[in-house]
C-alpha cells in the first residue's frame, strides 16, 4: 500500500525527507512544472498503478466486444440513459438539483435553437461526448470556453456574483469550505498565477509521451487545487476528465465518472484533502491511485451491468419467438423486439415518433399494432410524449400460453 508523506511526517520524522527524496528522484517519477503550496507536483508510477492501468484496458476491450453485440436501438437507448445519470449526477456532487425528467426534456430539445433551458450547455457538451467531436484543450481560453459552453448560464441565473470576473479566469481569491464553514482548500492566487499554471498542466495534459490516463488523473486533481472559477470547477472538471476518457476508452465509459465519484465521494475528498497537505510536499500519487481506481471500478460495474442486460434481452427474445410462433405475426414480433430493448436498456422506454421511425410504419400503422399488444403494453405519458414499454412477466406468460 502506498503511504501517504504525509503519514510519514508524522509516524516516521526521522526518515520524512529521505522518503521524500527518494520517491521524488526515482527513476518512476513524473514530474509536473505546477507547484503544489511550496514543492513541484510529482507521481510515482507504483505496480499499483501499473496493475489498475492493464486492467482497465482490459476490461475496455470487453465493454467493446459487449456493445458491438447490442442491437441498435438498445445502445442508443442505453447511451442516453447513462448520459441522462452522468448529468443529473454530476449536478448532485455540486448541490445543484435536477432530475432525470428535466435532463431527458432538454435532450429532446436539444435541435429546438430558439428553446432556452437552465442545463442545456450541461446536456449539450455531454451528448457530444459520443459523436467523436474534437474538443481543444491547449490554452486557457479552451478551459474558459468548455466553463462557459458548460455551466456559465445556469450559474448565472442561480448566483450572478459567482461569474467570472477576471480576463480568464476569477480576478480574487476563493476558498472551498467544509458544510461546517471550515476552511478546506483556498485555490490558487491571484489570477496570473491561475493562469500560469494551467498553462503549465495543459502543457502536461498535453505530453504524449505519458500514458493518458496517467495524464487525465494528475490533471483532474491539478484543476481541483489551482480551482480557477469562483463556481462550476468540479463540473467542469468532471466534464474534461470524461472527455480525455474517450480518447483512450470506449466512448460510454466516459458516462459512469460521476455516478462511481458519486458513490466514491468520501474517498474522492480525502485523497484531495490528503494531496493538498503541504506534510505531503507535492505528491500527488495518492490522488492518480485513487481516480484510476474510481475507473477501473466503474468500467468493471458497466461490463458486469451490459453483460446481464445482454443475457436478459437474449431471454426474452426467446419469449418474443415463442409469442411469434403463435400468433404467426413476424411484425407483432418486431414490435415486441424494439419493446424488449426499450424496456431493459432505456430510462423512460421508447417514444411514438422513435418507434415509428425504427419500425418506419405511420401514426394509423402504429396504433393497429399496438392494440395488438395492449395486455402487455406499459404506456407512460411525458410532457405531451407517449412513451412505450413491454410488460416482461406478461410477455412470458403469454410465451408459455
């Protein structure tokens, strides 16, 4: 197990500084030009880190093998779930309340360009996080741009005073604080100096020559403690490191960041905490430990999440062919098959206008088969949309009829 300096300060003085140093020149440092209080940021690439980094490559190639097996419209009813918790999760760490209803509204609102919504940037930066979409992250007006695109019109409408104030970035200084009122972290100072460390981690985030989930890792804890806008860093934090994570890994993986630091978010706060000792003297290998950990833990509960998913659907679609055989209706059956993955795979099931478009039938068609099912059919009505699912315990009922 990897200590932190700090425990060392306190639980071997003597021998403080030479453990210092000798993790600090190793040959299996990484050295960061951002300062951490008084020292240089480094990391030491541990077996640890080694082992989670297989690992996660590993089990990317699954979740790979695992979606290409998915039929269409359950993938892209399963992306927009995960995308729709991302969303509503990220918020939640922040204190910023939405709800899985109001997320899915604004994707479906998202063409409208006249319609104006509180988490629209939020839904907007994070639906692109699937099309491949190149998003530059070299300068500080690329950070600015992801902040403003992201968060800047929700908090201007919850807290005008919390909007940048400075060229960039905040121009006075800014504290994270415990819901005691304790004093946590006071981010970097003043507004030269946040940018001349960002530009510093950028050009880190930057350096191909180390591994990029090395790189993204460092870079989430370095924009934690420079924290260069009054409101919005963890968002936007969260929001790049989910980004990076689709250049090196199957693109939905980058959907569960949040909801694992969710789940995480005691340990998440403590390895900050624990970085940001000045007893710790720069060494963030605690942190890079703890957030590849939170991946390769997320990528293994969406591998385990998409093979049970997998195995239900091949289960029920053996349902779908016995009802088919009975009935002796190929187009009842294909209307139960979209149904199915609706029903498995999505957060609310399939719409009217999506259904008739994956089965490319009109309104009349629609509603014809739809009677034909209604004993097993589960309807839910959002906003002035239909939304459709399968009753699959009815389903099997009628498969064994």
């Amino acid at each position: 197990m990897y200590e932190t300096l700090r425990k060392e300060y306190y639980k071997n003085r003597e021998r403080y500084n030479e453990i210092y140093l000798q993790r600090y020149n190793s040959d299996m440092a990484i050295h960061i030009d951002v300062s951490i209080h008084d020292n240089s940021a480094f990391f030491v690439i541990t077996k640890d880190i080694l082992f989670k980094i297989t690992n996660i490559m590993s089990c990317d190639k699954k979740i790979s093998k695992l979606t290409s097996m998915l039929p269409m419209v359950a993938l892209e009813q399963y992306q927009r779930k995960c995308l729709i918790d991302e969303i509503v999760l990220t918020n939640n760490i922040e204190g910023v309340q939405s709800t899985r209803r109001e997320i899915d509204t604004v994707l479906d609102e998202l063409s409208r360009k006249d319609k104006r919504n509180r988490f629209k940037g939020l839904v907007q930066k994070y639906s692109m996080l699937l099309s491949n979409a190149k998003i530059e992250l070299k300068t500080c007006q690329d950070i600015r741009k992801i902040y403003d695109d992201l968060v800047l019109e929700e908090i201007k409408e919850s807290d005008i005073t919390k909007v940048p104030d400075g060229v960039i970035f905040r121009k006075d200084s800014v504290s994270v604080e415990s819901e005691t009122g304790k004093e946590l972290h006071r981010g970097v100072y003043p507004e030269a100096k946040i940018i001349e460390d960002i530009e510093k981690a950028l050009r880190f985030l930057n350096d191909e020559n180390i591994d990029m989930l090395l790189r993204l890792s460092a870079f989430h804890y370095l924009f934690g403690y420079i924290h260069p806008f009054y409101d919005g860093n963890g968002r936007t934090s969260r929001f790049i490191s989910a980004y990076l994570m689709t250049q090196c890994l199957e693109p939905i993986v980058s959907y569960r960041l949040s909801y694992k630091i969710k789940e995480r978010l005691k340990e998440y706060y403590k390895s900050f905490s624990e970085c940001n000792d000045k007893c710790n003297k720069g060494d963030i290998t605690p942190f890079v430990i703890t957030f590849l950990d939170i991946i390769l833990e997320s990528i293994n509960q969406l591998a385990d999440d998409l093979k049970n998913k997998l195995e239900q659907l091949e289960d029920c679609m053996k349902n779908c062919i016995s009802v088919q055989d009975a009935i002796n209706n190929n187009k009842i059956a294909d209307l139960y098959y979209i149904l199915i993955q609706a029903t498995l795979f999505s957060e609310n099931g399939i719409s009217t206008k999506k259904l008739k478009e994956c089965l490319e039938i009109s309104d009349a068609t629609l509603r014809k088969r739809l009677y034909n099912i209604k004993n097993a059919l589960i309807v839910k009505k959002i906003s002035h949309e239909k939304y459709y699912t399968v009753d699959l315990e009815k389903l099997q009922q009628l498969a064994q009829e």
